[in-house]
C-alpha cells in the first residue's frame, strides 16, 4: 500500500503535458536547382569575401562586425529572451521568500479584551518570516510556456545570425557597388578628357576657317553630355559612402578603397542540396523557432481547462516582545494545499486555445512560405549571375566593336570621306557602352555576393564568431581636430 501511495505521489508530481507535440512538418523539397551549377566548390563554410582578395574589403567587414549596431541589437535581444525563459521557468521550482515585520498598536479600550484586561494596550507585534510556495506543474503549463519561451529563445538567435548573414553581404555589395561607380567615374573622366581635347581642335580649325561652326557645336554638345555624366555618378558616390559608414558603425564620411572592379576576383560558387537550406539559413530557423513557440502555446492554454494545484508552507517566529522573539514559544509554522478550476468562464479559455490554434496555423504557414521563398531566391540568384556572366561577355564585345567603329570613322573623317556626324554617332554609342558594360561587371560580382546570401551556411557562424572576438566600438563622436584628419587621411587614399 506504502509503495502504491509513493508511485502515486510520483506520478502526480510528474504530471502530464497536454497540447500537440512538436513535429517537422513535411515539406515539398526539390531534388536540385533549376539552374544548378556545373562547377561549383564546397565554400560554404569558408569566409568566402576573402576571395575577392581586396584586404580593404577583408577589413571593412571586420569593423562592420565590431561595430554594427543592428547585431548589438540583435544581441540584446537574445539577453531579452533569456531572460523571459529563466522568468518562465522559474515555476517549475519551489519559490522562498522572506518577510518581517514590526508593529505597535492601540485598540479600543471598548472591546472585550481590552476591558476584560487580557491584552495590554497598547500592544507590541514582532514577527519574521520564511514562507515557500509550490505550484505543482500537473498539466505541463509552466512545461509549455518555458517551452515557448526557449524556442523564441533560440529564434533570437537565429536572427541574430540572421542580421550578420545581412550585415556582411549588404557591407560586400555596397563596397562592390562603389567600386563600380568608382570605374563609371573613371570611364566618364577618360570620356570626358578626350572630348574636351576634340573640342579644343575643333574651335582652333574653326578659328582658321578649316571647319565649320556646325562641327565645333557638335563636338561641345559630345563635351556636355559626358561633363552632365559626372555630378551623377560623384552624387551617387557620396550616397554609398555614407550608407556603407552607417554599416560599418561609423558617421557618415569617405570610405578607403582597396582593389579596381576589374581587379576583383570573384569567389566559387558554393556546392548545396535545397534541403540543405533548412539547415543552412537562419531565416529558415527562425520561422521553425517561431512554429515551436507557437505550438507549444497550444499545451499551455488547453491546461488552464484543469486545476491549478498549489503547495504553501511558513515558518519563523511571532512575539511581542522582541526580546521573545528567538525564544522556543515564539516559534510559529503553517503548511497548506490549495488547488482552483475553472468552472464558467464565458469563453475565455477556449478563446485562448482557440487563438493558440490560430497562431501555430499562422506559424506553419509562415514556415512553408519562407521555405518557398528561399527555394525561389536561389534560383534567382542562380540564373542571375549565369546571365550577367553572359551580358558582361556580350557587352565588352560590344564595347571591342564600337571603338573599332569610332577607330574607323576617324580615320575616315579625317580622309575627308565622311563628316564629323559619322565620327558623333560611334562616339555617342560608345560612351553609354562603356558605362553599361561597367554597371552589368558591378552586378556580376554583387551577384556572386547575393548567391552565398541566400544559400547561408557554416560562414554564418564563423562572421557570428568574428562579432565576439573583435575589439570594443569607438564612439561615434569625434573631436573636430580629429575628423579632420581623418577625412583628409580617406580623401588622400582614394585619391591615390
């Protein structure tokens, strides 16, 4: 009978969890890409921006982990939900508290006692204190909030690795992008040069009679276009400057650089399996994080249909007197059991279960849709850098091809065989060509970028990794002397 009773006890304090079990739900995976490729490198682990070999780049993501504020912020974030489990879970233990107190009080020389001459008035009271207080977790609903509270836990997290996934792609593709304006700056400065240098010809020979006014307005109006060109591309410049300092943690300013865009050499394309991806991106484990959380909520509200059992015990001592207070008589102690139900609620507990249902319904979707959406970004990034690859080898033929015409048309013009129109028309092609064969290299190598952004992976953590070994932030403030010096420090470097 004793052992019955104990294995009784025992079940009773294990009790039971209600709600569904966590399961991974079955997902459509795909066997391969659709535009898989060929050649391909097990890279995905790897810090692969350093095989762009431009130790500028290698240091700017450095700083950018050191200093970027939205990964500080993603990291209080993680302290925000450790917290919020270690309050949740506090329940599952026995809780101890203190109290004391010390009174004096005068009652009505009218009641009873008083008159009777029983208690002396006016009255002393001492009392301290131990109390602890149980609530026994019979249905599993501190079990399925500290649950939720862990899995929201481990989404914090995943967005935290998430923002460093972000962080170190969007610092990669802004310094590419830079670099590419950098190379349009240079092609309309080179442009704009020889222009200026036909213009000056033209108004000597127009000067000597030797052209006409005609010739000289149309090589001015070449001069203005590529002149138009520059305040452009410099304003766009300065913009991308200032958004890859708000990157890296630092006020707004010019920004080193390190190697030319035709200098980059673009990294391998990582190997990866589309069910790989779930493993691989952080985004991905965030939303599952999300459905556990939300599927453990369901337990939680179902078990507030049933009675909450609870354990309280005091002991410590009264008396008043404090002199009597530690003494043997003093000594006070009390233990209870309580329990309490629900019986009508209108509806309260089953909207809860009802809204926990809806929320994990919401979860799932939310989990599948993000599945499809990371299948359909690697597609894009995929085919993306497969058909800039092919425009860039398209345009500088282009390109090969229309100096070749301009080649001709001044040697042609010059023979007195054709006007300067004929000459304005190669030029005038060449010059945009030039530009957009520029842009499309720059969107190759973002490309290159973008596919290790969304394919993830283990360089996650080693990027997370560099977050923790990187040294304190410097304030953002400087003294004027300072700033100085350093803007004229960056300017001098681009300039070289």
């Amino acid at each position: 009978m004793r052992r019955f009773a104990l294995t009784a006890l025992a079940v009773l304090l294990a009790g039971c969890t209600l709600g569904p079990d966590y399961r991974r739900p079955a997902v459509d995976v795909m066997p391969s890409y659709r535009f898989e490729e060929r050649e391909t490198r097990d890279t995905a682990n790897t810090d692969w921006w350093k095989e762009f070999q431009d130790p500028v780049l290698d240091s700017l993501i450095a700083e950018a982990l050191a200093n970027n504020r939205n990964v500080r912020i993603a990291a209080a974030n993680i302290d925000q939900a450790a917290g919020v489990l270690m309050q949740t879970r506090a329940p599952l233990f026995p809780q101890v508290s203190y109290s004391g107190s010390a009174t004096r009080r005068r009652a009505s020389e009218r009641g009873s006692d008083v008159l009777s001459g029983f208690v002396s008035n006016p009255r002393n009271s001492f009392e301290l204190l131990a109390g602890a207080n149980w609530e026994i977790d019979l249905w599993g609903r501190i079990r399925r909030l500290s649950e939720a509270a862990r899995a929201n836990l481990l989404a914090s997290e995943e967005a935290r690795r998430g923002v460093v996934l972000s962080l170190v792609a969007s610092v990669a593709g802004t310094y590419i992008q830079l670099r590419g304006l950098d190379d349009q700056l240079e092609i309309s400065r080179r442009t704009l040069a020889v222009y200026g240098e036909s213009l000056r010809l033209f108004e000597l020979q127009f000067a000597h009679g030797q052209v006409s006014q005609m010739t000289v307005e149309q090589a001015r109006s070449q001069y203005e276009t590529a002149a138009a060109t520059i305040p452009q591309i410099e304003s766009q410049i300065a913009q991308t400057e200032n958004g890859l300092s708000t990157l890296l943690g630092r006020n707004p300013g010019p920004v080193d650089r390190g190697k030319s865009i035709r200098e980059l050499t673009p990294p391998a394309i990582p190997s990866g399996l589309p069910s790989q991806l779930l493993e691989r991106r952080p985004d991905l484990a965030q939303a599952e994080q999300n459905l556990i959380a939300a599927n453990a909520q369901i337990g939680a509200a179902k078990a507030l249909y049933f009675p909450a059992i609870s354990l309280t015990a005091a002991l410590g001592t009264q008396s008043s007197e404090l002199s009597d207070l530690f003494k043997g008589p003093a000594r006070t102690w009390s233990y209870a059991g309580s329990f309490t139900g629900p019986i009508f609620t209108a509806g309260a507990i089953a909207g809860q279960v009802k809204q926990a249902e809806a929320m994990q319904k919401a979860a799932l979707e939310s989990y599948q849709n993000a599945i499809l959406n990371a299948f359909s970004d690697v597609e894009s990034a995929l085919v993306a850098r497969r058909k800039l690859s092919e425009q860039l080898e398209a345009q500088e033929a282009l390109v090969r091809t229309l100096k070749e015409y301009d080649r001709l048309a001044w040697l042609q013009y010059n023979g007195g065989y054709t006007p300067y129109l004929t000459v304005l028309t190669a030029e005038t092609q060449l010059f945009p060509a030039e530009l957009t064969t520029s842009e499309v290299r720059t969107a190759l190598m973002a490309a290159y970028v973008n596919i290790y952004k969304v394919m993830g992976g283990g360089w996650v953590n080693r990027a997370d990794a560099l977050t923790r070994e990187a040294p304190a932030a410097a304030p953002l403030g400087l003294d004027p002397p300072a700033a100085a010096a350093s803007t004229a420090s960056s300017k001098a470097k681009t300039e070289e």
